[in-house]
C-alpha cells in the first residue's frame, strides 16, 4: 500500500484518514492539519521525508498564475524545501490539468453555458479553471482583490486579471500565509456576508471552498458550487443556505473531497516518481488512465 500525507496548514478539525483505490492500488491518504503554525508544518514534513511516498501541501499555495506568469509563494517555497527524499506536491499541477477539464466536462454535459455568470473567488491559484470558464463564454466576475485583499474591485477578463497580477503577486508572495488565506481557527469561523451581493449575482460559484465560504452569503438559492476539500458539514451549511447542486473537481471519498494536493500526491505516490522527476510527470495521461471527472451531488436532494 502506497502512503500519502497532506500537511496542511488549516484546521485540524477537518483532518480524515481514508483509503483510494487507484488503478488496483491501494492508496492510504491522511489530512493532518497544523491549526495556522507554519513551523509545526515544516517540522512534520522532515519528520515525513522518507517515511511516506509523497506529502501534499495543503492550505496554501506555493505557485501561483496569472497570464502565462508563475509566482513563487515565499512561505510555501521554504515547506516544500524542508523535504529532502520524499516528493512534496501543492496541487498546482491537477489544477491546471483536471479542473480545467472538469469544466469543459460541464459544458458538455449541458450544465453550464455561455449564459451562466459565474463568481470565481480566486483565479490566480487556478488559473486552468480560469481559463476554461472564459473559454467557454462565461461571464465571469474574478474575486482575487475582493477575496483575498478584502478590496471590493471585481475583475472581469482574465487580460486585466493578468496585469494585476503582474503589480501585485511579486510582493504578495513574500507576505506571511496567514495574510492571504484562512488558516486554523480562521477556517472555522462563522461565515462574514459583507461581499454577498457578488454571489448574489451568480449563477455559478467557484474556486477555494474555504475562500467561498469566508463571505458566503445567506441565500444561495439556486446556485451551482464548483470547489472541492469539502465535509459533510460544508454539504449541510450549503443545503441550509439553498445551493442547488455542488460540483467537486476531486474524488468523494468516504463522504469527503479531498483537496489537489492530495490528489496529486496520491498520484505521484502511484507512478513511483521521486522529487527530480516531478516537472515530467505527464498528468493528463494519469488523468485518462484514472478515468476522474467532476462529481455533481444534488444538494437539495442529498
């Protein structure tokens, strides 16, 4: 059996342990949040370098995109350096590839349209689905400077997107994780609908499931939610609120969606890759091989 361990900086109320099957392999995944506490999270990757088969970062993001461009993460960069043997992945890679085609899937499938407006919280940490979205005629409002910088300033093409990104991600890479997404107990907190009338004018509600739910706003009746890292108690608080339909872009497993970066250690811990091979690896041939689509559960009727 394969194992594999997301150190994640959120809470470690949301920690599971489960098992995948992929391909006929046995694959052990474990969640183990540090509550917000860098440092512990370095520590627990060296005490996991060359005892596991791959780790996963979750609760940030190392690499971000933005218009072709790749900002490296300070913070992120230094837990991705505190492993020597083992691969250390922070799910970039499946968010460029899968979610991408988790929306081309829901195009296809008639789900969504060019008429469907879309609210996606953050696109600089999924630039794939992004682009997928534009492609796809949506109208689409990008949330970077309402959700992340609390700026109430939507963006609506991924060109503007792109030269913002280009002002302000160099030097927002060298803030402290804590500045730029909710981590421990911050995860846990009641939802703040100060933003809500950006959800209010969806259809279509994307992106980090802990930065949707940050400002998530009373009444989502109606509305469809592309995310995923999602419990049975995220379910519940959205079948509350009214959501008609969520789509999680990762496998359900055991009754939870586990987030990027478990996937894709998951899937580097199946092709036996080591820390030198990784930029090779061939992830829309996993993809194929695994068969992974986008997971749609009928909120009201769940």
């Amino acid at each position: 059996m394969k194992r594999v361990v997301s150190v994640s900086l959120g809470s470690s109320r949301r920690d599971k342990v489960a098992t995948m099957d992929l391909l006929g392999e046995r694959v052990e995944v474990r969640r183990e949040g540090t509550d917000g506490d860098v440092g512990r999270a370095e520590a627990r990757i060296r005490e996991l370098d060359g005892q596991v088969d791959a780790i996963g970062l979750g609760g940030l993001d190392v690499y971000l995109y933005a218009g072709g461009q790749r900002y490296v993460v300070r913070d992120g960069l230094r837990l991705i350096e505190a492993a020597q043997r083992t691969p250390v992945v922070d799910g970039s890679s499946i968010k460029a590839t899968l979610e991408r085609r988790v929306v081309e899937e829901l195009v296809r499938q008639g789900v969504i349209g060019s008429d469907t407006r879309v609210l996606m919280v953050s696109a600089a940490d999924r630039f794939g689905m992004a682009e997928a979205l534009a492609q796809a005629g949506c109208p689409t409002v990008f949330g970077d400077m309402i959700f992340t910088m609390g700026i109430p300033y939507p963006i609506t093409t991924l060109e503007e997107l792109a030269e913002i990104a280009r002002k302000l991600l160099p030097e927002m890479a060298k803030l402290p994780l804590a500045m730029l997404y909710p981590q421990g107990k911050a995860q846990e907190t009641a939802p703040d609908p100060k933003f809500k009338e950006y959800y209010e004018a969806a259809d279509l509600i994307a992106g980090d499931w802990l930065l949707i739910r940050r400002y998530l706003a009373p009444d989502l009746g109606g509305k469809i939610i592309l995310t995923n890292t999602t419990t049975a108690e995220d379910l519940a608080l959205l079948r509350e609120r009214g959501a008609r339909l969520l789509v999680t872009t990762t496998p359900v497993v055991e009754g939870r969606s586990f987030g990027t970066n478990m996937l894709e250690a998951a899937i580097v811990a199946l092709a036996g890759q080591g820390r030198d091979q990784l930029d090779a690896m061939a992830w829309d041939d996993w993809l194929d091989r695994l068969g992974l689509g986008p997971n749609l559960t009928e909120i009201q009727e769940a």
